[in-house]
C-alpha cells in the first residue's frame, strides 16, 4: 500500500476544500499519513499519523461523498480507526462534515451508525477523543461528536439533530442553520461544543494542541516553577468586588514557553460562572477549575456544576491531576435553580471528585462557603492538598449573615441605631470562633495558609508529590 | 438588530455605569448587580450604542429581566 499522504500545497487548486486527504493533512505532521485502508466509495477516509511526533489516529467524512453521509462502508472504517488507536493507546481524532445516515442504505445505516457510537463508547475514557466539527454533523453524525471528550467547533460547523426545514414542519419556528446549530447555538447555548475556533485552521492548531497536552503530558519540572508574581495584586482590594479569574489561572499555568503550553478554556461561553481547561503547569499537563466571580459572582449552579462534573470525570479518566481554584459565594438561590435539577446537577459534582483518583489540589484564593464549599474538592472529598491564601475565608456562610441568624432575636431586641454596630461585633466573634482561615486550619481542613507569590510553586510540588492515578471509567457525557 | 442585555441571576441594581446613547465595546460594563453579597459587574459581549435602559437603581431584577438594549 503506498502512503497517500499529499501535501496540500501541491495540489490546492486542483481540490476541493473538503476532501479529506487534504483536510487530515491539515492536521497531522508534514508526510506522516500512512491510511488505513485503501481510499474508496465508503464516504469516510482513515489514517495513521504523527501530530507533533505522537502517534494519533483520524478519521474524516468525505463531504464531497453524498455530503458526507455515513453507510455501512464508512461506519466500519470508523469503528476499525477507534479500535485500533484503543490498542494502540493512543488518541483519535474525528473530522466531521456529514449529513447523517445514508437514506438510500435503509436501517443497514442506522444500524452502522449504532456501531460507530458502541465504539466510541468502548473506547471512553481509555484514548482521548477528539472530535473536530468541519461542515454539516446532522442526525447520527450530531452524537459521534457528542459522545467523545472533546468537541471543537469550525465557524462553518452546524450540528442538530434535526435540520430547519423538520423543525419548521413540526414546530413552525424560523431558524437557519447556523442559528440551530452553529458556534454561537453550541457555544452558548446548549454547551454541545467544547472550543469554538476562529477557522478551519484554527480548528486544526486546536486540535493539535489539545492533541499535545493528552498525548505528552509530561513530567513535572519543579525547578521551571520557582518564579514568583504576587498573584494576590490580580484579586480586588474589596472582597464584595467580582474580577475575572482566567488572569489569576494564566498566572499560575505555564505561559513563558511556546502556545503549546496556552491555556485551553472548555465551554468557555457555556456556564461562564465555572473556568474549566487545560494547560500545563511545569510542563506537566493539568486541568484546571475555577469559579469566575466575573460571572454570577462565581456562584455554582447546575450548569457550572455538570460543567464542572464532566471535566473532572474526563481528566481523571487520562491521568491529568487537577488545580481547583475556589472562591465561591454559594450555590445561587432560586426556583429555577432548584427545579432545574441544581441537587441532581450539584450531586454529580460532587460524586466526580469524590471518585477521582488522580492528585487534586484546592486552593481558596478568597473565600469558600456552604454547600459549594465541599462541591469545591474540599478535604472531606479527598483533595490531596487544600491551599489557601492568607484572609481566605472558609466557613457555612459569611460571617455577618451567620450571626444574622444565629442572634436573630438579639438584634431584633437591639436599638435601631445600635443594631448594625451589634451584628458587626457579633460577626467578629463568629468569624475568631467559626469561620477564618485559622479556624479551618486548626481543624485539618486546610492544610496551608500560602504566600501568594509561591503559588505556582507550591501546586506544582503538591500535584507532583501525589501518587499518580487513572480513574477506571469512562467519560459519560454527563 | 437590537442586543438585549438581561440580567445573569436574582439581584438588586447597586449602579447604572451607562447611559442612553453611550457607546460601548465588548468587555465595558453596563450596571453593577449586587447579589449573594458580591457586586458583580454586567458586562457587554458586543459593540454598541445604548438605545434604552430599563431599569433604575434600587430595581430588584430576576434572572432573565431585560435590563437594557443596545443597538
């Protein structure tokens, strides 16, 4: 079989833009393609190759074909790819642009399209899967994206499950594609997509690079981690005042080296009060959690905590330890919240970590109360280490609201112009007895009160002295 | 086409930042919301101009309330 690996600067004229040789030479290494078949009628195209020297495996619906429709043909080829890079143990990448079943094949196509999903759910949680959406990924092509760990979106992608000429049929909204299923509906919306890319070859250096940080994880380097910056500067002086927490992250993470090493927000538009991704702290890859007071004041709800949930379960699964960031209000009140499912949501949050096995270090940058305060990766869940920087606060709720309760009748008894003097004293006392970072000390909880210039330092030695793990699950789509 | 700016959750308007016909870039923030004890800023997506605010300081707004439109 002789590699048909072309460079796509050769023969750019000639081709069309969404074939799929060309598409997956996009992504891999220059002349690393080796097929895995033979190319064919089937609408989908297989290969084997190197994306920064690892060995990754792809597959691409051949849009030129039927629109990409998947038949029998095609779906066998993709069940072979992810079967093989599950015994290769290494990661595989979808290139989708397909309208769904191949109508012409009957329920031979569902059935193919069935198999293709069996696969993919074989192989959760053992090799990263990466889905890259190029066009059109419509009916069944909607969930093979949907079941893997990642899902990166071009501005030409459209995923639905049902296109806008069903959706006018049966419910008369208006919508185009793009509105049902583009970046902005996945994005945003629905939380379907994972990274939004500016274009198709951003989609393919994301892909890439996200390829990068699960296949070479690295080993960490403690001494690339020595550098001081006085991340407390990047908080408010005010600590009722919200600020975005991704500077704080980007801080903490590895940003002195090449993009390789940049931040990659998950959903970043999705559940915004919750900053999930991945980047590399002294060249070792590691996800990060954070509650963003930008967004909702940082309180967890029950998108951010299924967000959350989710990512936990996906890094746990490959072996990639965990930094949690918390400075968390609460969990948000309200009707909405609780009929939406925040205790189901919420449960799910906290089940993740309560499970994973991979090091996971907390640090409390300002505060952690209530509920959201174990959702959070407290001790009690089994962090490996709980940080906290000096004025951290740690208790069931803020100090001035607990006594507020706890001496109702006191300050309900006090004179009018004495009552807010009352409940400042009062929570004083509360705060030395109950709440402060001192008191969470004293009880275990918190490990260490931590300089702020020595974060970085102190999560990388704290991750790297925990035992590695590898959660034995899959990745549900939670 | 007109951007509707709504409230993110349950909250009091602790300040209006803007004003009708101001003209505002992705990031700037629009009002201030004090909930859950925090003050968290409204912040907008899109450049625009302030076509009309619609609600006051003091307002208690709840999650999804139109606060302001721009165009």
């Amino acid at each position: 079989m002789t590699a048909l690996a072309t460079r796509p600067d050769s023969q750019q004229t000639e081709q069309d833009p969404r074939d799929p040789e060309l598409r997956l030479a996009q992504l891999f290494d220059p002349d690393s393609m080796t097929p895995l078949h033979p190319r064919d009628a089937s609408g989908v195209y297989a290969v084997q190759g190197r994306i920064d020297g690892a060995t990754v495996i792809a597959y691409c619906t051949d849009g030129t074909k039927m629109g990409g429709a998947m038949g029998t043909e095609g779906c066998r080829h993709i069940v072979e790819a992810i079967d093989t890079a599950v015994r290769r143990r290494c990661p595989v990448i979808g290139l989708w642009h397909s309208g769904g079943a191949r109508l012409a094949e009957g329920v031979e196509a569902l059935d193919a399209v069935g198999q293709v999903f069996a696969a993919m759910i074989r192989a959760s949680g053992k090799v990263p899967q990466i889905s890259v959406v190029l066009g059109p990924a419509a009916g069944g092509a909607a969930y093979g994206p949907a079941l893997t760990d990642v899902v990166i979106m071009a501005p030409t992608g459209r995923v639905f499950v049902t296109g806008p000429d069903v959706v006018r049929s049966v419910t008369g909204e208006e919508i185009d594609q793009d509105g049902l299923g583009g970046a902005e509906a996945h994005g945003k919306k629905s939380g379907v997509v994972h990274v939004v890319a500016a274009d198709e070859p951003d989609a393919y250096r994301r892909a890439r690079h996200l390829t990068g940080l699960f296949a070479r994880p690295g080993l960490f380097d403690l001494h690339s981690v020595q550098t001081e910056q006085d991340l407390r500067a990047l908080l408010p002086e005010t600590a009722r005042r919200a600020y975005d927490v991704k500077p704080v992250i980007r801080g903490i993470l590895d940003t002195d080296t090449d993009e390789a090493s940049d931040f990659q927000e998950f959903q970043a538009k999705w559940a915004p009060n919750v900053v999930t991704g991945l980047g590399r702290l002294g060249g070792r890859t590691v996800g990060v959690i954070a509650n963003n007071p930008l967004r909702k004041g940082g309180c967890l709800d029950s998108l951010s905590a299924e967000k959350a949930a989710r990512f936990v379960r996906m890094c746990d699964s490959f072996g990639i330890p965990l930094l949690v960031m918390v400075d968390v209000p609460g969990y948000l009140p309200g009707v909405g919240q609780e009929w939406g499912g925040v205790v189901r949501r919420g449960a799910k949050l906290l089940h993740a970590f309560g499970e994973a096995v991979v090091p996971r270090v907390t640090l409390v940058t300002r505060k952690s109360y209530g509920g959201a305060y174990i959702a959070m990766n407290a001790r009690s869940l089994g962090a490996t280490t709980v940080f906290a920087w000096p004025e951290a606060e740690v208790a069931v709720m803020g100090a001035k609201a607990a006594v507020g309760i706890l001496h109702r009748k006191a300050l309900a008894a006090a004179p009018d112009d004495e009552r807010e003097a009352l409940q400042d004293k009062l929570a004083e006392e509360h705060q030395r007895v109950a709440g402060g970072v001192d008191r969470a000390k004293s009880i275990g909880v918190v490990d260490e009160v931590i300089e702020p210039s020595q974060t970085r330092r102190r999560i990388a030695e704290a991750l790297a002295a925990a035992p590695a793990g590898c959660g034995a699950h899959g990745n549900i789509p939670l | 086409m007109a951007e509707e700016i709504r409230a993110e959750m349950v909250a009091n308007v602790m300040s209006v930042v803007v004003q009708d016909g101001d003209t505002v870039h992705d990031g700037d923030s629009l009002f201030v919301l004090e909930s859950m004890k925090m003050e968290i800023p409204v912040l907008t997506e899109v450049n625009g101009k302030v076509d009309r605010i619609v609600v006051n300081e003091g307002d208690v707004v709840q999650e999804g309330d139109l606060l302001a439109l721009l165009e």
